[in-house]
C-alpha cells in the first residue's frame, strides 16, 4: 500500500553545498569571513565595525551601524586588485557620487564616523566592481544619537 519512495536526493554537488554555506555565511549574523564586529573597550567608546572590502559573489548584507559609531573599510589585494571606497546617493551603483571615502589602491583602511542617523551608501568605483562585483553596501544608521 505504501508509495515506493526514494530516498530524497540531497542537494548534491560539492559546488552546491559549498555555494549554500558561503550564502549562509554572507547572509548569517555569523558571516566570519566578511565581517569582523567589535566594540573599543576603553571606557565603552563607541562601536567601530570592520568591513572586509572585496568582490562579493552574493553582494554584501546591510550593515546596521549605531549612532556615532564607526565603519572600517579595509582591503588588501593579492593580485593587485585595486579598489576604492565611494559615497553614494543611493544603492545603486550608477548613483550620483557624493565623495570619495578612499582612493583607489591595492591596499586600503578608512574609516568613516556616523553623527547622524539614516541611510549611508557605499560603492566601489573602479569599473566592474559594483555591478559585477557587488561591492556595493547599505549603511543603517539607528537613532538615538548622542
Ligand atoms: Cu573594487
């Protein structure tokens, strides 16, 4: 009486599986590799988040900042890859630049201060990048500011 069934095939390839964890991994709280959170400890200063910026195969998840926090752009281009990190208007990579956070570089460490709440906007400039290389982030920035 019972369906003759098989076993459900799981999903399969190496490359699959190892496609889900990276998507977990970049999607997760814990996205180890991307990210690295920490919080200055003297005299509980403020938040700075470090962001490893590089190509992303899955773009990179909003980053929620708190207010008068700090955001660490940093990179180091093995092949000299160089990158740059651009303020834009909105997340869209063809959206008006508003300033240039850093230069291009193969190596790179800036970091930029949030006084204010809302939405900041980051891209990479150099050609191909952020449409292809989805280095193209979401900055939240919560109230209440000091
Ligand atoms: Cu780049």
């Amino acid at each position: 009486m019972l369906p003759s069934t098989h076993s459900p095939r799981r999903a399969s390839t190496p490359a699959a599986a190892a496609a889900a964890l990276l998507l977990l991994l970049l999607t997760g709280s814990a996205a180890a590799e991307t990210f690295t959170s920490s919080s200055t400890s003297s005299g509980g200063g403020p938040t700075q988040v470090t962001l490893g910026w590089g190509p992303q195969p899955n773009g990179y998840p909003s980053l929620t900042v708190p207010c008068g926090g700090a955001l660490r752009f940093t990179w180091q281009s093995t092949e000299q890859l160089p990158h740059n990190v651009e303020q834009i208007a909105s997340a869209d990579c063809n959206a008006p630049i508003i300033r240039t956070i850093a230069g291009t570089s193969p190596s790179g460490d800036a970091t930029v201060t949030f006084p204010k709440a809302g939405e900041y906007y980051y891209k990479c400039s150099v050609p191909g990048h952020c449409p292809s290389g989805k280095m193209l982030l979401t900055v939240r920035v919560n109230e209440p500011c000091a």
